[in-house]
C-alpha cells in the first residue's frame, strides 16, 4: 500500500472519481439494497462502510493508510460505532508486535546482516543459474522467520542482490534479460509468495488472518502451529516451484561461477560480524526463538517478545530512533492494519458473513464437506486475479469463506490454515498480486506474457502439492 506521488514527486495524488465510486459503493449497498432479515439498518450502514474501505483498497484513490482512516471515520459518523471501538485496532497487541518487528527489519537492512545472509547462500550453491534461484529463495525464507513485509525482504534485500548478479553477466532489462535476469526475478518473486506462506510472522497480512481466525472460529494459531502446518508442504513447494521456473523460462547461461566468486570477494571484504551486525544477529536469533517459546509460555507474548527486541535495539543504538521514523512503510502498516482489524470485528458483529455462509452453503445441499472445501479454496486462489493486495483479499473473502466451510463440518484448523497458506501464495498470479511485484516487474527483467504464464503454472503446481501433501500433512499432524 505504498503511497502513490505526484508527478511532483511530494504530494500524494487523490482520485476524486475513484472516491465518488467509493461513495457509490456504500449508496448501493446501505441504501438501495434492504438489510437481510435479521441485520439491523445501523449495521447494514456498517457492512456499507466496510465494502466501500475493501474497494477503496482495490481501486486506491488515495493511499492505503488514507484511505482506511478515512473507513474509520465513516464507521464513526455513518455506522455509528462507539470511538472506543473505532479506536481498539490500534490497541491490540498484534498491531505492536508488527510495528516493531518492522522496524527490527530496518536494522537487519542497515547494519549490512540481511545483504551477508543473501551472500552466503549465493557463495555456497550459486555456481549454476539453478543453484542462484535457490539461493535467492533461501534467502528469502531465512528473512521470512521474523521479518512482516514481503516487501522489505523481497524487494528490499533480495531483489538488488539479483539485480547486480544479472549485471555480473551484463544481463540487462531488454534484449539480454534471456542471458539470466528473466529467471532470476521471476524465481525471486515466486518463491517469495512460498516463504510468505511458511511462516505466520512473515507478513502483516498473516497476522490479521490470525486475529480472524481465532474471532470467526476458535483457531489461535502461534508462531511454531503455523510453522509446523507449512513445513512439508512448503519444503515440496521450495524445490519443486524454482525448477518449475527454471523449466519453463530457462535461463541461457546455465553455469555461474562468477555469482559465487562475488559473493565470496563481498563477504571477505565486509569482514567477520561484529559490532553493530553482531548485536541485530543476536537479537534477530533471540526474538525468534522466544516467538517459539512463546507458543507454551503463556505470559510471553508475540508482541512482548517483539517489544523486548526493539527496545534492546535502541539500547545498544543498533537502531537510532531517526532511523525508526525513517522507516516509512513500518507506520503505514501500523495505521492501515489497526483500521483493518478493527472493521473485520465489526463486519463479525453484524452477523452478515454468517448469513453469506447459510446463503451460499444452500448451493450444495448433502455434499461432503470435502467437495465443498476443495471448490471454495480453487475459487479463493483463482479469485485474486482481481485483487491487488492480499490483505483487501482476505478481508472480502476470508471471514464468510470460513465461516461457511467450519459451519458445513470441514475442521476449523484444517479451514484456517488451508486459507491462510493459499492467501499468500495466490500473490504469485499476476504483476500486481502484492506489493513486491511491481517494484520488480517495472524493471523490465520479465514480460508480462512470462510473468503471468509463469504465475498460472506455479498456481496450479503449488495447488497440486499445498491440497493432497498438505491434507495428509495434517491428517498426520490430528488436525481432522
């Protein structure tokens, strides 16, 4: 939900005609359509509000931070919510935990720590264009376990590290992109969406799915339940997704051992870790494994053990508090994912997602539960090809979805975690499925033929390996 410029490069640009279809939206939905029975007219203006933010999100007629401070006003005004539950995202501990773990990735960047992972990995198996996709996708999946933004690991870290790699073999975007940065962004982007699925801090999409989860149906999912739920299939997923890559768009150099000559003459040169680096290594290593503690200790909290990481951050001065209000897109997140959080539990209250899954469940009457889960998650995944943000996805599609499978007797854990996986991987479909891919697809290394050819077949694959290897994966684990 980046923010969009002017072309002066210093104002936001505001879409009034977008804003007015925004308004549209709500007229139609609060005032044309009659509330169902049951649904009172205050909170059907509610479920009004709550579309119109959702497609506000969609059609971006201002920024995304804007425009869900703008929803909150409006549940405060039209929908008549108390200030104090307008206001409770903003408290919740989720929120906090996302914000300082951001701000954590802020020190991994600057300090040099993410940049020597991405090396490391290069160094030891990125002597073949194959061996470089992996290695860029280890890369990844090591940042997934603590860092909430696909786009400050993907975009931030591991996207330049591919970029000067192409240029080692004077890969440019254009005629030379073929040589090896066709497949190198692509299996960068690719394998993004997997590590975004492996791990529950990994986004702060992921999060507010948890929060969701537990409102809609008694699912508390930790840090270590969502690890352990993803692990084989996302382990399938990470080797068989690359090669599906390399298979379809396949590089013309095969060989690259001037990529691992590189990696190992940057790592000479940065040194042994210490200092600076060596405190965020340790404080990055510690915050992961109380996030795992924190899974049987009650009292130590996501968010507590996250608010321990920063605050020794700042302590030791391995994070300047300069460089934390620097960190732009750490506060956006934090206005635009409180706003969010607390408008899914108003659209709860209103008992609209309950009568969406009674509606649309009499559609399959006497059908297994089976049918109906495998159907809905087909319909979730292939259903973002009209979304340009996972976290507006979920928001429209993950409450009543869920709501609808536990209600026809499909296990909730299986229901939830199903979801959750799904909803970062259906980012790989097109150029604009998250905020990551456009800031690699501007770039000119992949064609927008390639891109979403490559995103049908990884789709389709990663169906194939989530759906059957990850039932079985849960039916071993007892979670049906």
């Amino acid at each position: 939900m980046a923010d969009e410029l002017s072309d002066t490069g210093t104002q936001p640009l505001i879409k009034p005609y977008r804003l007015l279809a925004l308004v549209a939206i709500y007229l139609i939905i609060a005032h044309l359509f009659p509330p169902p029975e049951g649904v009172t007219a205050e909170n059907w203006r509610r479920v009004g509000v709550f579309f119109a933010t959702i497609a506000g999100l969609m059609l971006q007629p201002m920024p995304g931070s804007q425009m869900v401070l703008v929803g909150v006003v409006a549940m405060l005004t039209v929908g008549n919510v108390p200030m104090e539950r307008a206001l409770s995202g903003y408290s919740a501990s989720s929120v906090w935990m996302v914000l300082a773990a951001m701000l954590m990735s802020r020190a991994l960047r600057e300090c040099g720590l993410a940049r020597r992972i991405a090396l490391w990995f290069v160094r030891a198996i990125g002597r073949t264009s194959l061996g470089l996709g992996y290695s860029l996708h280890l890369t990844d999946l090591t940042l997934a376990t603590g860092v909430p933004s696909i786009t400050a690991r993907s975009a931030s870290i591991v996207f330049p590290i591919a970029r000067s790699i192409s240029g080692l073999y004077k890969s440019a975007p254009g005629a030379s992109s073929a040589v090896l940065g066709t497949f190198l962004m692509t299996c960068l982007y690719q394998g993004s969406v997997i590590s975004s699925a492996m791990f529950f801090y990994s986004s702060a999409a992921n999060v507010l799915l948890g929060e969701l989860a537990a409102e809609y149906a008694g699912v508390t999912i930790t840090w270590t339940s969502w690890f352990v739920a993803g692990l084989v299939p996302g382990v399938v997923s990470s080797v068989a997704v690359p090669y599906l890559v390399y298979r379809v768009i396949p590089p013309e150099l095969k060989r690259t051992p001037a990529a691992a000559a590189f990696a190992r003459e940057e790592l000479t040169r940065a040194g042994p870790i210490r200092g600076r680096e060596a405190v965020v290594a340790g404080v990055f290593v510690s915050v992961i494994a109380l996030w795992v503690a924190s899974s049987w200790v009650s009292w130590l909290t996501a968010a507590l053990v996250a608010l321990l990481g920063i605050s020794v951050l700042f302590l030791t001065q391995a994070l300047s508090w300069q460089s934390a209000l620097d960190e732009r897109s750490a506060w956006d997140v934090f206005v635009w994912y409180g706003g969010l959080l607390m408008m899914g539990g108003v659209l709860n209250d209103t008992g609209v997602t309950t009568l969406f899954a009674e509606w649309f469940g009499s559609f399959f009457p006497g059908m297994s539960w089976l049918v109906v889960f495998l159907a809905t998650l087909v319909i979730y995944y292939y259903a973002h090809y009209f979304f340009a943000s996972t976290t507006a996805h979920a928001l429209a599609m993950y409450p009543p979805f869920l709501v609808l499978l536990v209600s026809l007797g499909a296990p909730p854990a299986v229901v939830v975690y199903s979801l959750v996986f799904i909803n970062n991987l259906m980012a790989g479909l097109t150029h604009y499925g998250t905020t990551t891919s456009p800031v690699i697809f501007v770039e000119g290394y992949v064609t927008f033929k390639d891109w979403w050819r490559v995103g049908f077949y990884a789709s389709v694959l990663n169906l194939a390996i989530w759906l059957p290897v990850g039932m079985l994966w849960w039916k071993v684990l007892g979670l049906w």
